[in-house]
C-alpha cells in the first residue's frame, strides 16, 4: 500500500516548489527501499518527461497507471493531473517541479539559470502545451495521432483507412475548447523551437558536451509528440528549427545501455 500523505506537508500545487528541497539521503533511502512509485498513463508527454528522466539516472521506480482525475489510495488527490512521483513519504506533482527537484541531485548540479528558463518553456503554457494545443486543434494532428493509436490494427480493417480522415472534423470543437485553456499561450512550438536552437548555439547538449536535464526534458516531450501521436508541428520543429541533429544525438544518449523505456 502507498503511504498515507498529507497535502499540508507531503504535496505540492502545480508549478510549486517544494516547501522542503529533496536531499541526497532522502532520494538514496528511496531507492534503497525500492519505494520510488510513478503514477501516470502512457500516452502522456508529461510522464514520458518524468520516465525518461528517472530511466536515464538508472533510477529505479514502479510505474502504476493513473488517469487525471483518479482518485489513489493513500495519495493526496487534490492534485488531479498526472504524473505524480511518490517518493519515500514524499509525492512531487508536475513533471517541471519533478526536473527541478531531482535535477540537482541526479545531474549533480543545480540548472542555471538559463537552463531553468529553458525548461520552463517547456510546459503547459510553453513547448509542451504548444504541442498538445497543436495536435488536437487542428485536422493534420488530429488524423496523424489517430493514425498513430490505430497503427496496430490489421491492414484490411476498413476504418483503419477511414477513421483518420473523420476523426479530423473534431479539430474545430477542440480549437474552440483549447481556446479557453493555457496550453501554449506563450506561443507556437516553433517559437520555443527556435528559442532553443539559439540556447544550443553550437554545443551538442545545453549542459555542453555531456547530456543533461534540460536536454531529458526537451527530448522526451518531443519524441513522445512525433513516436505516439506523429504530430506534424513536433516534426517541423526538428527540421524548421534546425534541432534535428541535436535530438539524434540525445536519442543516441538515452538509449545507450538500454538505459530508457522505449517510446
């Protein structure tokens, strides 16, 4: 069974830091105790963010299917997004509060102040949001992520021609839903694609030479965009924004070893 958390002093909101910074010793008995659990689902960017970063550091997790909204035993579900890292005593909500409070810890060094920025942009009003808004308010997202999640099905299925096609007539309402929501007001994905590639410059990584959290996150929201959904605008990103030799790279990184769950 899960510990019994309290909101008060085991959970934080959205975007919030934690009120007590996670240590070393903490992050070491967690592991030690195997009591590092990862509530998500897998067609969610923000999960994929948190499983690559925890799969890169060889960090050790139980991964359990969560929905937003669901309700968890033992959990502190006023938090109703998805993911949520249990860790020890601990639950940490949202994958950007996840990457700042491990990051130091697992990288050994704290993001800079540049590299904080940079993956700040990569979340629901930034990147991240930009791609969701992306590829459900328009008929090209939408037909090529339902081409995607219906990929497995046999070749002579006739709606496996068909049901793409018509599920693209769902992007007008979804544009008028989205038009209330945060996802991506700070604008389009390759506005951030571009921010990024002049951060890059001409290094390999945003951490130099080596891979680091910042690179973990950007990667996995993008691959997760182009490998489960075929979002064309996470695509363009790559080739418009010139990112594409710099995600060939991390792709390289991250599955050295067999370090990290396939997409």
């Amino acid at each position: 069974m899960p510990p019994v958390l309290t909101r008060a002093s085991k959970s934080n909101a959205e975007g919030e830091d934690l009120s007590t910074p996670l240590t070393a010793s903490e992050l070491k008995g967690a592991q030690a105790n195997e009591a590092i659990t990862l509530y998500g689902f897998d067609y969610s960017p923000p999960a994929w963010k948190v499983r690559v970063l925890l799969s890169y550091y060889k960090v050790p997790y139980k991964y359990i299917v969560a929905f937003p909204g669901q309700a968890i035993d033992g959990l502190d579900n006023e938090y109703k997004k998805i993911p949520k890292l249990v860790m020890g005593e601990r639950q940490i909500n949202d994958s950007a509060v996840v990457y700042r409070a491990l990051a130091p810890l697992l990288a050994g060094a704290t993001l800079t102040e540049e590299q904080a920025e940079l993956e700040a942009r990569n979340n629901i009003t930034g990147l991240l949001g930009a791609l969701e808004r992306e590829a459900v308010t328009s008929y090209s997202g939408i037909k090529a992520a339902t081409g995607a999640l219906i990929s497995e099905w046999r070749w002579y299925n006739p709606l496996k021609l068909a049901l793409p096609w018509a599920a693209g007539v769902a992007a007008l309402p979804a544009s008028l839903l989205f038009a209330r929501m945060p996802h991506g007001k700070d604008g389009d994905s390759r506005t951030h694609g571009a921010a990024y590639r002049k951060a890059l410059g001409e290094h390999k990584f945003f951490h130099g030479d080596a891979i680091g959290p910042l690179d973990l996150s950007v990667y996995a929201t993008l691959a997760a965009f182009i490998k489960l959904f075929r979002t064309p605008t996470a695509i363009a990103v790559l080739d418009d924004c010139d990112l594409r030799a710099w995600y060939e790279r991390c792709e390289a990184a991250v599955k050295a070893d067999g370090r990290v769950v396939e997409l």
